[in-house]
C-alpha cells in the first residue's frame, strides 16, 4: 500500500474570502490524488520543526492575517527542504502584510483591486468586480500547470500585484486605465505564476475572490494542476489522477451576502 503524501491546509482570515468554503472545494480532490489533509486555521503549526518535516504540501487560504517570526520561519525552512506551497487570491498573495520575509518568499503582493466607477459603488465587494481577461503567455503552452488553457475572461476582482523577477509567470493580466483612473497607461500584472525556492516549489493564482470564481472551469483547472504540480515528489506532471482540462468561460460574481 502506498503510504499517503501529506497536505496541509492553513485557512482563515478575513471572511469575505470564504476560506472554508474555497479550500473545501479542493480537498476531496487533493484526497482522491492520494493525500492525507490536515486542517489548521492559523499559521501557528508552521512553528511545529518536526511535523512540518512530513508536510509535502501546503494549500493556504488565509488572507489579512499576521504571522510571528518563528512561524514564518518554520513556513520557509519546510519549503526550502523541499514542502510545496499552492494558493489563490489574497490567502496567498495577500496573508501576513507584517512580515516583509513573507512577501519575498511568495514573490507577489496584492497592490490594489480598482474597481467600478466611483458613481457605481454601493460598498459591497462587487464594487471591486470588473471584467477582465487572464492573458497566458508563450511559457504556459508547455507547462504542466496550464498546457491547453487558452486566455479566459473573469468578472471579479482583477489584482494588481507587486512583484519581483524571479517569479516565473505564465498568465497575465492587464489593468486599463478608464476615464476617472489616475493613472496614464496600463499595468499589467502577473495572474499566475510559480517560484523555486530551495527545494520546494511555490504556486500562486490571483483570481479566487469566492467559490464562483473558483468554480470557474480554468480557474479550477490552474489551481489543481498547481496544487499538484507544487507538491514534493510530483513525478508526473497532473498526478495519478489528471485534473480536468477547461476552455475559456466567464464567471460572474453576484453581490449576494
């Protein structure tokens, strides 16, 4: 019998991310790709040197968080001994704004998110909900994570992140600058990408507001394939069991409570 991988799911945070609801979106699937899920809801157990040695992956949906200096220690010396770490959204790319170490390990931070017009704005989250295209580059034709998605439209939060140059992006998205922006020409922003850092691998997606995104058929699709594609000792590219391959959709938020 094969001795099952080990996954870790770090999930809180600020509620408007659904971080239960989103991270139990994908356990059975990490379940069914031979994984046995444990399920924390603060960062604490990075703290934990021996437990985090049998860790193979980390799934961390926690988002506005903080993290103290010896758990955020423990979070990187895990993944540079060879632990992966897989994410979506502002649970990755937006989780402990107090530890600059953090944000370097991950290579991306959340900026901002502009959203509808100022008149438009009721002060409910779709005021942040903007369509939006996740633009995949030449590099993700071939790559594990993304061969055979095409570009795909969202309508949710479209980031606007900070980040460095030793990520390796495969999608992209741009902002535009609309009549009231104040800014003159377009950004455009890494939407998913991964990074080596020590032995362990790092993958982030930036759409993932709440569970419709996620349950948009590419979005759902990156964000297996990463999970697997993160996870030390992944041999084979989509695992024992091959995630779903998606062609381009649209997913709408509602801005129901």
């Amino acid at each position: 019998m094969t001795t099952p991988r080990t996954c870790l799911v770090v999930r809180g945070g600020w509620d408007g991310h659904q971080p239960v609801e989103a991270t139990d979106l994908f356990i059975p699937f990490l379940e069914e790709n031979g994984f046995a899920v444990r399920i924390e809801d603060s960062p604490a157990i990075y703290a934990d040197a021996e437990y985090m040695a049998t860790v193979d992956l980390i799934l961390q949906c926690n988002t506005m968080s903080t993290i103290e200096r010896p758990q955020f220690e423990g979070l990187r010396a895990a993944i540079e001994a060879g632990t992966g770490m897989a994410g979506w959204h502002g649970g990755i790319a937006d989780s402990y704004r107090n530890e600059s170490d953090y944000l370097t390990l991950i290579g991306g931070q959340f900026g901002c998110h502009p959203g509808t017009h100022p008149d438009e704005r009721q002060g409910e989250q779709a005021d942040n909900y903007v369509p939006y295209t996740v633009n995949l580059l030449p590099a993700a034709a071939e790559h594990p994570i993304t061969a055979g998605i095409s570009d795909f439209d969202l309508v949710t939060e479209q980031y606007w992140v900070l980040s460095d140059d030793y990520i390796d992006v495969l999608a992209t998205t741009t902002q535009k600058v609309r009549d009231w922006d104040p800014w003159h020409r377009e950004v455009t922003s890494p939407a998913l990408w991964t990074r080596q850092w020590g032995k362990g691998r790092i993958f982030v997606a930036t759409p993932g507001h709440r569970v419709e995104v996620l349950k948009d058929p590419s979005v759902r699709t990156v964000i297996e394939r990463g999970l697997l594609w993160a996870a030390r000792g992944s041999g084979q590219p989509y695992g024992e069991h091959a995630p779903r391959r998606a062609a381009a959709s649209t997913t709408a938020e509602g801005a129901t409570r």
